[in-house]
C-alpha cells in the first residue's frame, strides 16, 4: 500500500529564501499531520551546511518519520556543455544529500524550455546529463525520479520536457533500475495533456507520485500558458485542496493500483496553511483505502 509524505509547498520562501523558518519548525508542523513521510526541497537555506543532513534525519525520525524523497531542481538543456557539466556535479551532490537525509528517491528534471535549444538537442542534453548521474544513484542506492513538471519556483522558462510527447520520448530514452517517473496528475494539465493518458503511456515506470490538485483562479489555460516568460509560478495558477480540483483521483489510483503501485505519495498542497493540507491528508488516506484496501 502507497504512504504518504508531506511536502512544504506554503512555506518554499521561508524555508529556501527567508530563512523566517527553519527545518525543525516545518518538521513539528508536518508531525501534526500524522503521516510517515517527508519530501524536502535541496534549496533549504540550512542544507547547505553539510551537518544539518543527517541532523534533519534525526529531528524527523524523533518525530516517528523518516525522509524518503529529496526535491531537486536541475537544469540539463543549457546549451552550453560547461553549464551542463556543473549541473551534473550539483545533482551528485545532491544524489550524496539525499542519501544522508536517509531518501531512496532524489529528483530529477529536463530542465528549462529554452528558445534557442531544439527539442532534439534539449532531449539528447537531458537524457546525457541524467545519465552521467546514474552510477553514483546506483552507489548510494538512490533511485532517480523525473517528474512530468512545469516550472520550478525559481525558473523563467516552463519545463523543456513538459509535454506529454517530449517527457514519454525522454524517459524512453533512459533504461535503469535506477531511474524511474514521479507522476504529478495536475502538472499535466498545464502541458493541456490528459492526466490520465499520460499516466497509462508511463504507469509501469512510476515509481513515485506528487499528490496535487490545481484551479485556475481566473482566466483559461491558454492564458497561463502565454505567462511562460515570467519568473516563477503564474499568478493565476492556484493549488487547492486535494479532491476539490480539476483532478480525477478515482481514474489515477485505479490506474496505478492497476500495476500494482505501493510507492511513495508526496502531498503538494497547503498553499493556504495548515488546515488545508489536513483536509488533502483525509482525503487522500480516503482514497488509498479504497483503491489498495484488504481484499483487492
């Protein structure tokens, strides 16, 4: 049966800009949710002393959890090889973090759409560079994990590898034990790709889930969609309590049940605090009873 983690979706300034919170704090709050797990981001402000790795492991495990996923953020499509190069390095760095934290699976994405990179070159960057991190994966016993994305926080550009086609056709190109999909149902829809037929075209290599849920506070996905060129998340995009979007749960955990998933679900949610985030939990701990209940 799947477990769930948390993922600190409200408080990304606070833990990777500000430093208004620190990982304890966000431990203690996540303890309240009564899950076992917790996703934490490599761009915390306090993981960049090497000490609080295996510190944050031992603050979650006094608190019952352990830290199976580390959220990462590389960015392979560069079209500068020397870039590329030092973002291979980074994410064996953040393969080494990921393994101290006590995680089994650390991020990996495509990384940016850029203008002037072809969608041949973009793939052949991303597939290289993710493959150079394999071997230290494989020693570490990390498995890495690409997600269907839209844009990091801290992006300009959209995911190169956000739609439906370019994502199959990268993952295609990988084959390792070691490597594997972290399916984000919500993500899909801003590629204007069908969550559910993403899912059955890569379901036997999901080996991870972000649990969100998406509306549009206003305007169209055509709208946001023409915002690419911005910073960050488009201000129109909005996350929402889990089960209340535009996302069909019922038709993703009967697909994934289907193949026999049992892996980590991270919640994406709680934009709006605390409580929100509860009510995903509940919900969620709904559905994975009555999609992997006893007797099925």
């Amino acid at each position: 049966m799947p477990q769930l983690a948390a993922f600190p979706k409200a408080f990304m300034d606070e833990l990777c800009l500000s430093g208004a919170m620190t990982i304890r704090q966000w431990i203690e709050l996540a303890a309240t949710l009564e899950v076992p797990g917790l996703e934490f981001y490599s761009g915390f402000l306090e993981l960049r002393d090497r000490a609080a790795w295996r510190e944050s492991r031992q603050i979650a495990a006094d608190f019952g959890m352990t830290i199976p996923m580390l959220c990462c953020s590389p960015d392979f499509t560069h079209p500068d090889a020397a870039f590329r190069q030092r973002q291979i390095e980074q994410q064996l760095g953040w393969i080494e973090m990921c393994a101290e934290l006590g995680g089994s699976y650390c991020r990996v994405l495509s990384g940016q759409r850029r203008p002037e990179v072809s969608r041949a070159d973009g793939l052949l960057y991303a597939a290289d560079s993710i493959t150079a991190c394999l071997p230290a994966a494989a020693e570490r016993g990390v498995t890495l994990i690409i997600e269907n994305h839209y844009k990091d926080n801290y992006w300009e550009f959209p995911e190169f590898a956000q739609r439906m086609d370019d994502f199959c056709d990268l993952v295609a190109m990988i084959d390792s034990p070691h490597f594997g999909v972290n399916y984000d149902p919500s993500n899909a829809l801003l590629a204007g790709d069908d969550p559910l037929e993403l899912l059955r075209r890569v379901k036997h290599r999901v080996v991870t889930m972000h649990a969100s849920d998406r509306y549009l506070a206003e305007g169209t996905l055509d709208d946001l969609r023409r915002e690419e060129g911005s910073v960050g998340y488009a201000k129109r995009l909005r996350h929402g309590v889990i089960g209340r979007g535009m996302i069909d749960y019922d038709g993703v955990f009967g697909e994934l049940s289907g193949v026999g998933f049992d892996g980590w679900i991270s919640i994406e949610d709680g934009v709006d605090g605390m409580e929100q985030l509860h009510e995903s939990v509940a919900f969620l701990r709904r559905k994975i009873a009555q999609h992997w209940g006893v007797g099925r």
